[in-house]
C-alpha cells in the first residue's frame, strides 16, 4: 500500500475516536499492553515526559521538546489530534514521521492489528513508540489522548508527570464533575515519578495532594513555584517577566499561554534537577522558536491581517473562557464569529459564553461527528447569537471575509476540526 491507501485503511479499520466518537473509545490499557509487549516494549528504550490536563497539554508538551530539541537532545513529540497530516502526531526534532516509516509499520503489523483489533489510537501510539526507538531518541514528550488513567500511552513510567489543569470536557468518559475528570487525570501519577500541577484550587487540588501522597510522588504547583507577568504582545509573540527568566519571549499568542509558559518552565526546573543539561540559552531560543522548531499551529494563530483572521482550537468550557477574555482585550470595529462544534460537547454551555455583539456564521466541519450548521445555529439563538448558516467552513470564512471591513476581526474556532480547514 501506498500512503494514501495505507492511511485509508487506518481510519476504515481502526475506529477513530475524532470521527467516530463513543465508538472508538475504549477506556482499558489491554490491547495497548499486549501490542506493546508484542513490539518489544520500545518505550522502554528512551526517557519520558508525560503531559495531561484539559487544556494546555499540546502547547506545553510543545514548549518543552523545543527547549530540548534545543538543549541538545534528539526529541520525540507524540500529539493528538492532527490537523492537516497524520504525520503530525508523531515528530522527532520537528520533523514528522516519514510516509514510508508509516507504510512499513501497517504493512508489518496488520496481522497483528487483526489479532488484537485495537483503536486508531492505540495503533499510531504504538506506531510511536516503535518509531522513537528505531530512531533512538533520547527523550520523548508523550501527550495524553483522553483522561490519563485508562488512556493508552499510560502504560509508560516517565521521568515526570504534568497536569495542566482541569476543567470540563469529555464528561461522559471522564465524569461529570471537576473531582471525578481531576481523578481520572490524576491517574498518570506514578510511585516516586515527580508530578508539575499547572494550576489547581480547592477540590482539585486536594485530589492530586491525595494521590502524590498515595504514590509517594513528589509534587510542585506551578502557579505558586513561578510566577510570569505579561509585559508585551504583538501578533503571536508575547514576551514575560518571570521567576529566573527575566523577558522571555514566546512564540505563541494567546493570553492564556502565561499559565502554560508557567507550567512548562517549572517542569524544564525539575528536569534539570534530575540531570538533565537544559541551559537558559536553549529555554530561551526554545520558546522564541517554538512553532517553527516543532510545527505547533492553531493556537491563537493569526492568518491574515487587515481584516485580521484568528483561529485557535480551544473547544471546551475552559479553552472557550480564555478565547473571549481575549476577544474583548482586542480593539476592532465589528466581530465576525465563524463557529462549527461536534455534536457530543456540552454545546449549551460554550454557546452561553459566546459574545452576543458578534455577527455569526454557523458552519460543519468535514467529519461524521461534526453538529449541523442548522441545529448549531437554532441551539445559538437561545443565547441569542445571530447569524447564518453555511454548509462548509470555507463557505462561512469566504462569507466573513466579503461581510468584514479592515478593520473589523474574524473568529474561526469551536472545533479544532474547524480550525484544520481554514489554517
């Protein structure tokens, strides 16, 4: 198979959890644990970082393998979801993983595959880790998919454990209230293994306390251990006064990157307590470069200006707050929202947090899971948002360019599928 065809048969055989939904969600570690042991194990030949947490989890696992990558290291980056290319979860040094590497892993494995029927994500998972060992990384930054307890890549015992944060997402896996999703993320937590907790209060916070207790682990929460102050922000660069990091500049726009700068330099403090050599240079020409050392996109990323274009893949109740707060700091003379979501959110709630003096276009993205334009639209008015429908996301951004004067701005998110059409 080609890979074209060889990724077709992986979406066609594999249930996908970001097109298929319940479906392909199976919450137990078996067949990852029998795939891997049948490989070999090849997580065990490298060192681990284990990022979790609702939001923030992708813009700090790519922080730190910038800084690494910069450090010195030969870095593996493990992501999810993709937006354009498979390739895209699965990088060393900001590079992706070759079309033929993929092709070579299916076509050896399909016996395999038919053996222990995994989902898509177990299967690239494992296709991961075999791919950082063949390639004899150092040290690989491995992102959670869902949750952390019973999510795949728990399997691995990592040099350190972060949990972003918590908020409300996937409640129908994770539970339906903050201590129930914060137990099932707590569940990475290792015996002795160090955890960094971006940001936590209350009930939360309790529950990591217990569980680094119950494990002995070692815990730090970043928001009490480093403090970061915005000085400047222009376009995608923000720069930062923070604690041992005097003017940090850092290659990703968004307000709500200063707790994740937080978290991630706090993490690389512990790294460099274990030994490893992470010098202030490569911290900050890691975080200066980060989308260009890693290939981070979609996160605040202005597309054009004059009228400005902004998308961001913030999807759930905590990443859509952080979206408006930065919507109302910015001066513009009109708001054009161009919004698509998944039918098995809690789209009630998004749509309440939405800002009511914008103009609307209500679009679906290209995926089975994808909420009509018309019942998104008809949910919306209850909110009273107002707008029209589109039955693509390129018909609705096209809309919003023609309707947009320069110096109005244009919105595209509540889909990081959404977001993967326009960027």
């Amino acid at each position: 198979m080609n890979y074209t065809a060889t990724i077709q048969y992986l979406y066609s055989r594999l249930p996908v959890f970001q097109r298929d939904g319940h479906s392909a969600y199976k919450p137990r570690l078996g067949n990852t644990l029998r795939m891997d042991n049948r490989l070999g194990n090849p997580h065990r030949n490298y060192q681990c970082i284990h990022v979790a947490g609702t939001n923030g989890k992708g813009s700090v696992s790519h922080l730190l393998a910038a800084v690494l990558q910069k450090a010195g290291y030969k870095v593996g980056l493990y992501t999810s979801p993709h937006l354009k290319d498979f390739r895209e979860r699965i990088r060393i040094n900001g590079r992706c993983i070759s079309k033929k590497y993929v092709c070579e892993f299916v076509k050896k494995n399909q016996i395999l595959f038919n053996e222990i029927n995994p989902s898509f994500f177990e299967a690239t998972m494992c296709m991961a880790f075999n791919f950082f060992a063949d390639k004899k990384v150092d040290i690989a930054v491995i992102e959670v998919g869902l949750g952390g307890r019973l999510d795949s890549t728990n399997i691995i015992t990592p040099l350190l454990s972060i949990i972003t944060n918590i908020s409300f997402d996937h409640q129908q896996y994770l539970g339906n209230t903050l201590t129930e999703i914060a137990t099932e993320k707590a569940g990475i937590i290792k015996p002795n293994i160090p955890v960094i907790i971006g940001e936590a209060e209350g009930e939360i916070k309790t529950v990591f306390e217990k569980k680094t207790k119950k494990e002995n682990a070692p815990i730090i929460f970043a928001q009490n251990d480093t403090n970061v102050v915005l000085i400047s922000a222009k376009n995608e660069k923000q720069c930062f006064d923070c604690t041992n990091f005097p003017q940090l500049t850092v290659g990703l726009g968004g307000a709500y990157q200063q707790k994740n700068v937080a978290t991630a330099l706090t993490a690389l403090q512990e790294l460099q307590k274990q030994g490893l050599s992470i010098s202030k240079k490569a911290i900050y020409k890691g975080f200066d470069g980060v989308t260009e050392i890693t290939g981070l996109q979609g996160r605040w990323q202005i597309l054009q200006q004059n009228p400005t274009i902004i998308c961001d893949t913030g999807h759930n109740e905590g990443g859509i707050r952080y979206i408006v707060q930065q919507l109302q700091s910015m001066s513009y003379k009109r708001l054009h929202m161009v919004i698509g979501m998944v039918n098995d959110k809690d789209i009630s709630t998004i749509l309440s947090l939405l800002p009511q003096n914008a103009e609307y276009y209500f679009c679906k993205a290209i995926i089975p899971r994808a909420l009509p334009e018309n019942i998104l639209a008809e949910k919306a008015k209850t909110n009273q948002l107002k707008g029209n429908t589109y039955p693509s996301v390129v018909s609705a951004l096209n809309a919003a360019k023609e309707n947009a004067d320069k110096d109005d701005v244009i919105f595209v998110g509540g889909s990081t599928f959404v977001v993967a059409e326009v960027i």
